[in-house]
C-alpha cells in the first residue's frame, strides 16, 4: 500500500490540474499532467508491467503475444524473405 503523503501528493497535482484548466493556465496545466504521468507510470513499473510501444503489458502476457507472434512467422532455413524493391 502507497503511503499516505504519496496520495496526498497525488490529490493536490490532480486538484493543481483542474484549477489550471479552468483558469486557463496553459503551462501550469501542462505540468501538472506530466507529473500525473510520470506517476501512474512508476506505479505501473513498481506492480511488474512492462511498455512496450504505447501500451503496458504483464511480463506474461508479453511472453504469451511473443510467442504467438513467432508462432505466425516462422522463419525458414535461410531466415526471413526479403521484400523486393519495386
């Protein structure tokens, strides 16, 4: 469990974020969501997922697509087909 110092923390930049939206405050908007961000990502990063791309995955879930993905393209004994250039 997060501690309770980290919530608040959370609470006053989610509070930050909608005065600077409804102020119109550009930058402090911008900043506020940023920090959001960066910590839903490192709450993300702390419970094991993993991004790939834009999207998170669980480390097995990862290894499942990877698997299929390998599983739909074999590669043959010469390796992988070259495209032709048109």
């Amino acid at each position: 469990m997060r501690a309770r110092d980290d919530r608040d923390q959370r609470d006053v930049m989610l509070a930050q974020m909608v005065d600077a939206f409804m102020a119109g405050d550009v930058v402090r908007f911008r900043e506020a969501c940023a920090w959001l961000r960066d910590y839903c990502d490192d709450i993300k990063r702390k419970s094991g997922r993993v991004l790939v791309g834009r999207h998170w995955f669980d480390p097995e879930r990862r290894a499942a697509l990877v698997r299929n993905w390998h599983e739909q393209h074999p590669v043959g004994r010469r390796g992988r087909k070259k495209r032709l250039s048109a």
